[in-house]
C-alpha cells in the first residue's frame, strides 16, 4: 500500500492526467518532486502506482508515456489501419481488400470507424503523428517498417501488427502459420512418392517467406526428401513466367512443386498447360490461397479446372483476433507482448488418388 505522501501525489497526478493528451510525456520525477513538493523516491512510488492501474507506461530513456486509461474504447472511436507498400504487387489485390472489408465489419459492430491510412510517401512520424491527432482507440499495421512499428509502439497507441513482421518489434502480432503450412504442403507430396521437390517463391527475403521455408526444409529433412539447393527457385514479378517456363523444361524436370504464393503457383500451371503437362499426371503441385479468394476457386488466377491442392487460411479469422487483441491490449497495457498464429489448413479434397 502506498502511503500518505505517495497517495496524495498518485491523487494530485490523476487529476494532472486529466489534461494531458494521451501520446505526451509527463515531466521528469525530479520536476514532479519539486512539483509536489515531496521526494524523488515518492513521486516514483506515485508513478509505478499509475503504470500497475493502466495510465502510464514508462518507456526507456524518455519517461512515462500517457495512455488515456484502461478503459475500452467507447462507442464512436476510431480503429486505424495502417497498410504499407506491398512486398508482391498483387498482395492489394488479395489481403488488403479483403482485411479492410473485414475490419469495417467488425469496427461497425462496436460502433467505430476505420481510418484507412497508406504509410507510402509518408514518413513513421508523419504517421505516428496523424494517428495521435486522429485520437484513434488502436492501430492495426500491415507494414514492413521497424521506425514506424516502434514509433508506434513507442506512442502508447494499441497497435498490432497483421500479416508482417519484422522480428524483435515492440508490438503484438497476429500471422499465418507459414511454417505449418509449408510442412503440410510437403508432406503431401512427400505422401505421394515425390522426392525431389522444387521451392518456386518471391525473391523479396521477409519472415513471411523465411517462414514457409523453413516449413519445407524441415519436412524434406524429415520425410527423406532430396534437399537440392538447385531446385529452389526464386523470383518476382514480372519475371515469374519465365522462371516457371525455365524450372519446367530443365533436362531434370521437378516433378514436385511448393508454391506457397497464389501468383507463382498460377505461373507454373498456366505455363504447364501451355507446354502440355497434366497437373496431377505430369507434375503435382501445392499452392496457398486466402480462404476467402479460395471460396471462389481463385478466379481469373487459375485455368479453369486446374485448381491445385492449396493451404488456405482465413483473413475474417486474422482481422477478428487482431481486434479482440487490440481490446486486451488497450485494458491491460502492461500485458506481456504475443506472436499469434493463425491455423491453416491443406485443401486437396479433389485430388485424383
């Protein structure tokens, strides 16, 4: 229990909270004994008090940061969604559309708004700036930027970053399991008596992508497959074509294929077509989709009828926890942070035995 002292100032700094904007700093404790006219020691007695209660959160080498208070926020805030510059071009097509449809749902059932902002062109402070003026409730970040996720993070606002990462980041997280995905993937091909299986993916090198990989490597390793370094193909757009025409006429054509990436997986089945290779007789191939791109057979990506076997997992399920998160977030700010993984699953249930 604080005492007398500590309690008169944790009274004294409540009211003073009251007219701070969440976002600033509070003066030094040495400013604040003076202040108040008591010790050092007990003005950091008062403060520890308002960290443990939600009000403050001290940050390193800058003081205790004000957080608005631990309540959830209230009908008519603001949810912001920050999105960055795509790593693939076609990830607006997909994951952006159908992340923002999603949020806007969800917020509506709260009665919140979504402000949807771009971080391109502009600066983290410009965009840690607008969201401390927009006096949003939480941040929900697809971006690959460490300034922007730490200044974030270092403003007090809830945030949680979807989709992307960047290891070590002070913010919670919520992702696709690419690792168990990647395993899924190959040990179905492993199942089907493929040993040598080719990685075709983005050259961008991302924790999403480290990701997946590992997933493959791991089950090769385990399942007996050849872990053949010339088999791992990597490429962006627009040179995916040409990198699946090159990886499917090579004299020692791969008769297995992981493509965990919707664009290079159509790739090699339109390339395939063309050169006159059946899927599933020819060659197999995994692929990954969202599940909401998957409902509707991936259309106008695929050849009619050569939807391959695909780990789905569901973007409705990512925005849902992200937002439930943001909420315990905003209650308990001192919460320790959490690197959520979403589950995925291998669809194949059309696939000739």
């Amino acid at each position: 229990m604080p005492g007398r002292q500590a309690t008169r100032i944790i009274t004294a700094l409540r009211a003073q909270l009251a007219t701070v904007p969440a976002g600033s700093y509070l003066p030094g404790e040495r400013d604040l004994a003076l202040q108040h006219d008591v010790a050092r020691r007990t003005v950091s007695r008062a403060l520890e008090t308002l960290e443990r209660d939600g009000l403050l959160r001290c940050v390193p080498r800058h003081g205790y940061l004000v957080l608005g208070g631990p309540t959830s926020p209230a009908p008519g805030g603001t949810l912001a969604y920050v999105r960055g510059v795509p790593i693939q071009p076609w990830h607006v097509e997909t994951v952006h559309g159908h992340l923002l449809a999603c949020l806007d749902a969800l917020a509506d059932r709260r009665q919140w708004t979504v402000l949807s902002i771009s971080a391109l062109g502009r600066s983290p402070a410009e965009v840690a700036a607008r969201l401390r003026d927009a006096g949003v409730c939480g941040v929900v970040l697809e971006v690959l930027d460490r300034v922007l996720l730490e200044q974030i993070a270092a403003a007090g606002l809830p945030a949680i970053a979807v989709d992307a990462w960047i290891e070590d980041c002070p913010i919670d997280a919520v992702l696709q399991d690419g690792y168990a995905g990647s395993l899924l993937a190959t040990d179905w091909l492993l199942a089907r008596d493929h040993r040598r299986i080719a990685w075709f993916g983005p050259a961008v090198d991302t924790s999403v992508t480290r990701d997946r990989f590992g997933g493959y490597a791991a089950a090769l390793m385990a399942g007996g497959g050849s872990f053949d370094p010339s088999l791992w193909v990597r490429c962006d757009l627009p040179d995916v074509p040409a990198a699946a025409e090159a990886l499917l006429t090579r004299p020692d054509r791969p008769h297995a294929i992981v493509a965990l990436w919707r664009r290079h997986a159509a790739a090699v089945i339109q390339v395939a077509q063309r050169l006159g290779l059946r899927l599933h007789q020819d060659y197999d191939l995994v692929g990954w989709s969202t599940a909401e791109d998957h409902a509707f057979n991936d259309t106008g990506v695929f050849p009619a009828g050569q939807l391959p076997p695909t780990v789905v997992w569901s973007v409705r399920d990512m925005a849902e926890t992200a937002v439930l998160r943001l909420e315990q977030r905003r209650d308990q700010p001192q919460a320790p942070l959490v690197q959520l993984r979403l589950p995925v699953r291998l669809l194949a249930a059309d696939t000739p035995a």
